[in-house]
C-alpha cells in the first residue's frame, strides 16, 4: 500500500469519525509499519491529529494488531 493511498483511507475514517472508525485506521497504521516503518506511522499520526481523534499516539507498536 501507498502512503498516499494510506492517506486517502486514513481521511475517510477521520471524516466519520467516532469510536467505531479507530480500529480500522489502526489496522491501516499495521500495514504501513510492516510496510514503511514506524517513521511513517508516527508521521501519519501526527499529519491526522489522530491522537486527539482516536487516541493513537506516536511510537505505539502496531504490527501485533490483527
């Protein structure tokens, strides 16, 4: 997966907001850590305020997320 395809999904999810959105978008943060590392991840957290959104805070370890 893209980071900008990462973006597009992770912006859907943050457009709907609420509770129930939060497991999907950390499903999308497991792929891109496999995918492109941790940097990324941290990096869309921040780019999303995904933080105050969903509660997700840079430096979370999720490749054991299933």
């Amino acid at each position: 997966m893209t980071l900008d395809n990462t973006r597009e999904r992770i912006g859907v999810q943050v457009g709907l907001g609420g509770g129930y959105n939060r497991n999907p978008t950390r499903l999308i943060r497991r792929e891109v850590q496999i995918g492109h590392g941790q940097d990324a991840v941290d990096m869309l957290i921040r780019e999303f305020d995904l933080e105050t959104v969903f509660g997700l805070t840079p430096g979370t370890e999720f490749s054991n997320v299933v």
